[in-house]
C-alpha cells in the first residue's frame, strides 16, 4: 500500500469515486452493471476491497463523463460541470470574458 504523509492513496481513490458517483445520482450497483462489471464493484472499491484495473478506470471515467485527470483533481468539487463551463467561456469573446470574469470575481468574495 502506498501511503504519503498519512495520505492513504486507495482511500482518497474510494472517496473520490463515491463523491462523483452520488452527484451523478447513480447508485453504485448501477455504475457497476453500466460499466459492465458485477452489481458489487463498485461498492467493493468504495469500501477499499479493491482498487479497478486501468481498464476499468477509464470506463468509470467515461461513466462520470470527466477525464482520468480530472478524477484526480481533488480541487473540483463538479468536474464535469466546470469542464462543459470552460468549453462555453472558450467561445465567447473577450469583452464578455471580463464581465463574466468580474461577475465571478464578486462571487467569490461572497
């Protein structure tokens, strides 16, 4: 097991998996059947009785509509949502960039 300053990867792993998961309002047997596994695994790896081959991890990845990168970036709460944001903002031009930006901005300050 590969641990990093109390960091247990296989644990950050689960709950990652489990967060997505229930914001996708998909229980875990039904992730598991939809990737094609049993209607145990992916309960089994949320409970760290297992970890998913590389295979399967990309699958989990398609599930939940996000990238292997974004999986792990533990920053973003909504993955998905943020990634469909950018792809609209890459559209825009520059003066409604800054608008949306300050807008953003007041937000944050909230």
């Amino acid at each position: 097991m590969l641990e990093n300053r109390d960091v247990v990867y296989e644990e950050v792993f689960a709950l990652r998996l489990s967060k997505l998961r229930s914001q996708k309002g998909v229980s875990a047997r039904d992730m598991s059947l939809s990737i094609g596994q049993n209607q145990n695994y992916i309960n089994n790896i949320e409970n760290g009785k297992s970890l998913p081959s590389l295979t399967v991890f990309f699958y989990i990845c398609e599930f939940l509509n996000i990238t292997p990168s974004e999986f792990f970036d533990l920053d973003s709460s909504q993955p998905e949502a943020l990634r469909e944001l950018t792809e609209k903002l890459k559209k825009l031009p520059p003066e409604y960039l800054k608008h949306i930006e300050a807008i953003v901005d007041g937000l944050a300050e909230r």
